[in-house]
C-alpha cells in the first residue's frame, strides 16, 4: 500500500537539511530502486521553485510499504528526523487515483 510520509521543519531548518541531506537522499534513492518510490520533495518555505536562503518548511514523501508500522518505521529512522530538522513527522495511509 502506498503511504504519505508528511513532515514540518523547525525552524531555520535550512543549514541542518544541507548537512544531512546526502543521507536522507541516499534512502530516497534506495526506495526508487525498489520502485517502491512514487514522489519526494521539499515544500519551499516562500512561493519561487528556488526558495534560496528561505529555506524549506517541511517534506512530502509518498512511497509503497507493507503495512503502516514499516512506514513509520522508515519515516522515523530519516537522517533528517536525527539531525533535527523535523519537528513533527505524519505518515498516513495514501490512495493514488489520479493519474
């Protein structure tokens, strides 16, 4: 089942994301060879595709697991969880419909 995995940076989260960034897309790249990735990326802290200095105000990741506790599992264990630039993580259960 496919779930979303939502999450909401601290503050300034900006510098904190660049340090741990090679780690967090290092699994991303794992779950696309598995093809078990569907889509992942920042939300931009302002409205411009290159928010710069701005920063980023949290992530959406939506990728295929087994069950919700492998999910969580896999959401809880993101280098940027560790390095402190999520202050909360959701993971829900997600129905692709469209396209």
């Amino acid at each position: 089942m496919l779930y979303a995995i939502i999450s909401q940076d601290v503050e300034n989260s900006l510098p904190l994301r660049v340090k741990a960034r090679p780690a967090h897309l290092e699994r991303l790249n794992a779950l696309k060879q598995e093809g078990r990735l569907i889509l992942a990326g920042p939300h931009p802290a302002i409205d411009a595709e290159n928010p710069g200095d701005a920063g980023f105000s949290g992530s959406l990741v939506v990728a295929e697991f087994q069950n919700q506790e492998l999910a969580e599992k896999w959401a809880n264990e993101d280098p940027y969880l560790a390095a402190g630039v999520y202050k909360s993580v959701i993971v829900k259960p997600f129905k692709k419909v469209l396209p």
